[in-house]
C-alpha cells in the first residue's frame, strides 16, 4: 500500500512539474504584442471585456493555432495543445465571466445582399474586400483615439477560427471599447445581419488564394549578394555614390565588428555602410514599426582572400518574417534599391 501511495504522489508531482504555466507562455509567445495585461500593442487588445465575452475557448485555441496570414498574428504550430489551452486559460483569468459556448451553427443568409449591406456598412473599416485596416495596432500606425485596428475578414486564419453565430454576434452588438457599433442599433435588421455574415463567409475562397500568394515568398533567398571587380577602398567609394544617387543620404561607414572586439583591433576588410532615406523610413514604420529593427538600411563590404563581396538583407524575406503583407509594396521598392546599389557599386 505504501509502494502504491508513494507511486502515485510522485506520478502526480512530475504532472504538476510538467503542467504548462500560462502566464510563463503567454509572457513568452503573446506580450510583446498584446501587451503583458493584454491591453494590445503590435497586437490587437485582448482583455477588453467586449471581446473576451463574447468568444470561446475554442475560437481562441484556433487562433493561436492558424494565426492570421500577412496580418501580424503568426501561427504557433510549434506550441502542444496543453501549451495552447494553458495560454487561453491565461487570457481567460482576464474575465470574470464564463467562457462563452461554442456554436458551429451555420448561418442561412443571402450573400448578394450582404454584400451591398457590407460596401455601405462594414468596407470603411475593414475594407472593400475585407482586408482589415491599414497598420498595426501601435499609437504610430493609427489614430490615438483607436485602440485596435479593423480586424481583416478575408483571412483564411480568421475564417477558420470564427464561428458563424460568433460573427453574427459581433455585428448585431459591436465590441464596446472600440470603433465596431452595434449594427442592430444602427438599423440592420437579424435578416440584414445574416446576409452580411454570408457575406463574409463567401471570402473563404480569395483568402484561400491570398493565403497561397503569400506561401511563396518563402522562395526567396535572404542575402542579396554581389562580387565587385574593384579592391576594397574603390568598392566603397562606388557604394557611396551610388547611395547618394539613389537620394539616401550616408549615415555613418564603420567596420562590422565594431564595439564586438577591442578598440583598434577592428577587421578593416570588413565594412558596413549605413544609409537611410527618411521619407521612406516613415512610411515603412507608419506600415509596421517591428521594421525598425533593421533599419538604417546597411550594405556590408568584405575583403577575403583577395575577393571583395558585397552583401545586404533582401527585404522581400521581411513581409515573411513579419506575416504582414502590408509591407510587401515598401519591400520591394527596397529590393530594387538595394539590387540597383549593389549594381552601380560592381559595374
């Protein structure tokens, strides 16, 4: 009997020990864009009690799981279902209400009529085809008035984590605290709100093919990279007004490892360049201020075994690294940039 006691105390102590904490995952996967309380950020707010009373553990599980594609919210795929459910314990402890009941309940509406209802009534904010607002959710990106962004509809993330009846309660009572009004009480009929929800549910076909778009940016390399005819003091001084003729102005020439290894030991043969155009610069942090952590823009120059070869980042991998697609435009003109400095720099 002792042996069978003395069993199950250590088998109910390696279940404790290995029990996930939801607070440790959620500090550690979710507040450095929902905030640490999750009163929002990058991210949408999440303990706002309009919101967490009105979705389920379910649709919060499905969340973390599928993410939003090109929308910020990765997938965390990586994450085990008792991590998941840990994390939405988390930002249920946020409420002192039950978790609403999952109801997968399909809505019968008219699409074509919800679509004229959505363009007069929904497209001003979350846009013409359901793309969501502009931005992130940060006070730099948005009017300070507006705690969140419009959420984007045309998400295969979104789609399948949002139950019919969940879209049709949101519409038909808005989420106090932010811009989303009650469409009832704006004059919608439950019959208007069905159609709208139809609507809504027929994107699942373009955010399929969004989704797919999207996937194939993994193709690209991350280093863009260029081998220059020129020594090094010439490879340099091309670079340099190639910058300048681009209309960035040089911010500073430094060896790359600077500050990593004593003062006077720098390795000559390796230099970076940094530069920035601040019209620019503006417009990529209004889009995605996480885009900050690489910029300046920088070119590095190595000098090795009598080869000198130029390098920097290829922007069109940070729409990928960042999930949102927004910054896709601003990337590219980026890719050109850098593709045209390289080349002027070797020619």
């Amino acid at each position: 009997m002792k042996f069978f006691s003395f069993l199950f105390l250590a088998l109910f102590s390696i279940d404790a020990y290995s029990a996930p904490h939801g607070d440790e995952l959620y500090a550690r996967h979710c507040s450095s864009c929902h905030g640490l309380s999750g009163k929002g950020g990058v991210g949408v707010p999440l303990s706002l009690p309009s919101f967490l009373n009105s979705v389920s553990d379910e649709y919060l599980e499905k969340t973390i799981r599928f993410g939003r594609t090109g929308r910020i919210m990765p997938a965390f795929d990586e994450l085990s279902d008792a991590q998941v459910s840990a994390i939405v314990k988390q930002v249920r402890s946020w409420s002192d209400k039950p978790a609403p009941a999952e109801d997968t309940t399909l809505v019968k509406g008219d699409s074509k009529k919800g679509k004229q209802l959505y363009t007069k009534h929904c497209a001003q904010c979350h846009g013409e085809t359901g793309g969501g607002g502009k931005g992130t959710g940060v006070t730099f990106s948005r009017k300070r008035d507006l705690p969140i962004i419009a959420p984007a509809l045309n998400n295969t993330g979104f789609l399948a984590s949002a139950s019919d009846p969940m879209i049709r309660d949101t519409i038909t009572h808005g989420r106090e605290g932010t811009p989303m009004m009650s469409m009832l009480a704006a004059g919608l009929s439950r019959t208007d709100i069905d159609d709208v929800v139809a609507y809504i549910r027929s994107f699942e076909t373009s955010a399929a093919k969004l989704k797919e778009s999207l996937d194939g940016s993994d193709a690209e390399s991350p280093v863009i990279t260029a081998v220059s005819p020129y020594s090094l003091e010439e490879t340099i001084e091309n670079l340099k007004q190639a910058i300048t003729d681009q209309n960035f102005t040089l911010i500073r020439t430094d060896y790359l490892d600077h500050g990593l290894v004593e003062k006077g030991k720098e390795n000559h043969k390796q230099v970076v360049l940094h530069f920035c155009n601040f019209g620019f610069l503006f417009d990529a942090l209004a889009i995605d201020p996480r885009v900050g952590m690489f910029l300046p823009c920088r070119v590095t120059v190595v000098e090795k075994d009598g080869k000198v070869t130029l390098s920097a980042i290829n922007p069109k991998r940070l729409s990928k690294l960042f999930n949102n697609h927004e910054l896709d435009k601003s990337c590219n003109e980026m890719y050109e940039v850098y593709n045209t400095l390289l080349e002027d720099a070797t020619l």
